[in-house]
C-alpha cells in the first residue's frame, strides 16, 4: 500500500498538517535542508583532513641556501679558509668580470 516514497510523503503532510500548523511545515523543510548542509560540510572538513594527513601539511618550499664554496669552486676561486662574505664578494666580482 505505501510502496512509493510519494506515499510516504504524503502521509508525512497530513501528520504535520494535523498535529502542526501550516507555518510548520515550511520551517520543518528549511531545518531538514540546514540539517543536509550542516552534514554536507562536515563530510568536506573530514575529506579535507583526511588528505592532508594522507599527503602530508601543504607548506611552501624550503629554500636551501647556496653552497658558496661549490659555486667558487666551479668559478675557479680558491675557497679555503675563506667567509661566506668573502666568497660571495669574490663570486660578484668574477661574474662582473666576465660580463
């Protein structure tokens, strides 16, 4: 007898038309969709954890600071016993020496 969700919908109606007002049931129908809402985002805040603990924290770049002494190196510069200031003063000028 009550096999289609129409019929179910129906019967709902005249439950909250008898026990309820007529004002009932429009606020009964913004609940249910608040409720949907409520339940859609919280099923995204989980979805959101999940992948961040799955991927890992989404963080920018770590930058490395460049290896002076390599660069010098490749450049024909003696880096021993010399500051990072003073290999990069003396990168500076063999590239603006070159240019």
């Amino acid at each position: 007898m009550f096999d289609s969700p129409i019929d179910w919908i129906i019967i709902i109606a005249v439950v909250l038309l008898l026990f309820g007002s007529t004002k009932k049931i429009p606020e009964f129908a913004r609940n249910i969709g608040r409720a949907t809402g409520e339940f859609k985002r919280g099923q995204m805040e989980i979805k959101n954890e999940l992948s961040k603990a799955v991927n890992g924290p989404v963080d920018s770049p770590v930058k490395k600071e460049a290896d002076y002494s390599q660069i010098a190196r490749d450049l024909g510069i003696d880096s021993e016993n010399k500051s990072k200031e003073e290999l990069l003063n003396e990168i500076r000028q063999k590239i603006n020496s070159e240019n």
